[in-house]
C-alpha cells in the first residue's frame, strides 16, 4: 500500500486525534489488563497542547502527543497507527515530528514510558536512539513499564 502521508500539527481536542486514541485504547486494555486503570490514569488527552496527526488520502492513520515534563523535557503520549498502515515507518515519521516539535518549543530531551509487553513500541523506541532509563514519575516501581530518554540536538 504506497501512499502519500502528510503531517499536521494540532492539539488533543481533534476529533481524528481522539478517534486515533480510542482505537488506542481499545488495544491497550488488551496489552496492560488488569493494569489498563492505572495507565489510563495518565493518559487523558484533555490538557494536551501538542498532537500530531499523519494524514492519507482515506484521513488520519497515525497519532503521536507531547506533554511538558519539567522544564527541559517533553513526554511522547498516544502514540499510535492504524493496524492496516503498520510497518511502514509511519510511527518513526511522528516521533520524529515530535522530537522536532519539542526542540522547536526549547525542550533539550523527551522522555517516554510503554509497557514491556509491546514489544513493537519497544523495539521502535530503541531503534530511534531511545535509551532506557529508570522508571520516572508514576511509573516508578511499575513491572510491566519501561522507560525511555532521547537527548535532542542543540
């Protein structure tokens, strides 16, 4: 399936942003089971500022969020893509945009927590230069999240 994508910058009241999300969700009550309260917990789109959309001819395929952690860091949210568009380099073409995002706002690294158990996202974050860190925030002491640190360019 060749296409042309295209990104947009927009904000976590989108329609197609939260209609990416749900579909999210929806997958990840299956990944985090019993645990899927206590992610969702910090993952309302509500208060979320920076959302990036990649776009196809048939709409929004793919999402990915930023959420201000401290003063120096942005944390990655919401990354998802339609399971139909995956394996297409569509996830690294919006945590690309984001981390570009972030340096644009004067951010010098983003920070991210997925769960062990998907192993795709995992896989992604490493392969972008993502190196794990100790579990931050909420997540510290959590078995089943791995986190994650990317230092941007200057």
């Amino acid at each position: 399936m060749k296409t042309n994508y295209k990104i947009i910058r927009t904000d976590g009241r989108d329609d197609a942003f939260l209609n990416l999300v749900a579909r999210l969700d929806q997958e990840l009550r299956v990944y985090d089971g019993e645990d899927h309260s206590f992610y969702s917990q910090y993952n309302k789109t509500d208060k979320i500022e920076h959302a990036v959309l990649t776009m196809s001819e048939d709409g929004a395929v793919a999402c990915g969020a930023l959420r201000p952690f401290g003063t120096e860091s942005m944390e990655i949210k919401r990354m998802y893509v339609l399971p139909e568009f995956r394996r297409m380099g569509i996830s690294k073409l919006i945590l690309q945009e984001l981390e570009l995002w972030s340096a644009e706002l004067g951010y010098r690294r983003c920070i991210l927590e997925t769960g062990k158990r998907q192993v795709e996202a995992v896989a992604l974050y490493r392969n972008c230069q993502y190196v794990e860190i100790p579990n931050y925030g909420p997540y510290k002491g959590v078995d089943n999240s791995i986190c994650f640190e990317k230092w941007l360019m200057p």
